[in-house]
C-alpha cells in the first residue's frame, strides 16, 4: 500500500488496528454505547461548570453583565448564589458520570479478562496429549497470568482513550454551542 511504511499496520480493513480491537470488545455493544453516553454528558457538564465558574469569577469581580444566561439560554439570568448552586450541582453530577464511567470500564473490562482467560484455558485443555505435555507448567502459568494482565492493559487504555475521545468532543460541542466564532477560530489555530 503506498504512503504506508513497511510493517505498519493499517488503521481500517481485514487485519487493521481498529478491526482487531473490534474482537476485543466483541459482545459489549451495549456497554460501548453506554459509555459514549456517560462520557459525553460528563463532557457536557464538565464544561458547564467551566463556563458557571467564569461567570461567577467575573460576577464576584464586578461585571453585572456576567449574569446573563449561558449560550443559548442567555435571556435567563441567575444571582451569584444561583450560579454557585448550579456550579455545585454540575460539579456532583460530572462526578457521578466519572464514578459510572469507572464502573461500566471495569465492568467490561472484566467480562473481556474473564473470557480470554476461559478461552485460553479451553484451547489448553482441548489440546492433544503431545500439544499439552510440549509445554512447562510455568509457561502455561505465565501465559494465563501475565499475558492476560497485558490484554486486560490493553483494554482498560482503549477504554480511557475511548472515554477521553468522547468527553473532548462534548467540551468541542459545548464550546461551539456558547460562541462558536472563538471555538471555531481556537481549533484553527490550535490546529
């Protein structure tokens, strides 16, 4: 494939990086699905409180005009005191979403761990006499040990990055969403 150095691995297709994750969550749809939802409305209201924070910061600071509603909302207007409940409020709930995430990545994760480890004991045990006398004890002790504590690494760093991916685009969104020429003109030069 041109463009691509030797020995990489593709991104997409038969034998691609993301196809052979794919096996590994095989099953977890559900799961998946669920943790984008956690992560994106964590997203939100991480950002939510960013923005409540910078207006009770310029409310406390003397500028009245920070009062005004956030985005789309902005013909609603809050006190200071009702900006710091909502604060606290944003804050207890981006809590729980990170707790719930936490919980739905172990969860998966350890269904995932359990199944390798079944999985590799049985092709063990349903190997010939031969097959299984060619190995030591302690390599069969180390491949059901250290190798499925390497995919279990490996499952809980796509589940972060997963999780990261989401929250990102959720503060992107929100951040569109309350001035979207700044946003716009940030990501382009960030970019």
């Amino acid at each position: 494939m041109r463009g691509r150095p030797r020995g990489s691995t593709p991104m997409f297709g038969p034998g691609g990086l993301v196809s052979s994750y794919r096996s590994l969550f095989k099953g977890e749809g559900r799961a998946i699905v669920l943790q984008a939802t956690v992560a994106f409305v964590g997203g939100l209201c991480e950002a939510l409180v960013l923005v409540v924070l910078a207006k009770l910061a310029f409310a406390i600071g003397g500028d009245s005009d920070q009062l005004a509603g956030i985005g789309p909302l902005k013909s609603y207007e809050l006190s200071v005191a009702g900006y710091f409940r909502l604060a606290v409020v944003l804050a207890l709930a981006r809590s729980g979403f990170q707790l719930l995430a936490a919980h739905l990545t172990a969860s998966v994760v350890a269904r995932r761990v359990t199944l390798v480890r079944e999985e590799t004991f049985l092709d063990y045990a349903h190997a010939s006499w031969e097959a299984q006398s060619s190995y030591e004890e302690a390599a069969i002790q180390d491949l059901l040990t250290r190798h499925v504590a390497r995919v279990a690494g490996v499952l809980v760093s796509i589940s972060l990055a997963f999780y990261m991916f989401f929250t990102m685009l959720a503060l992107l969104v929100s951040a569109v969403v309350i001035d979207p020429v700044s946003s716009v003109l940030v990501v382009g030069a960030g970019s």
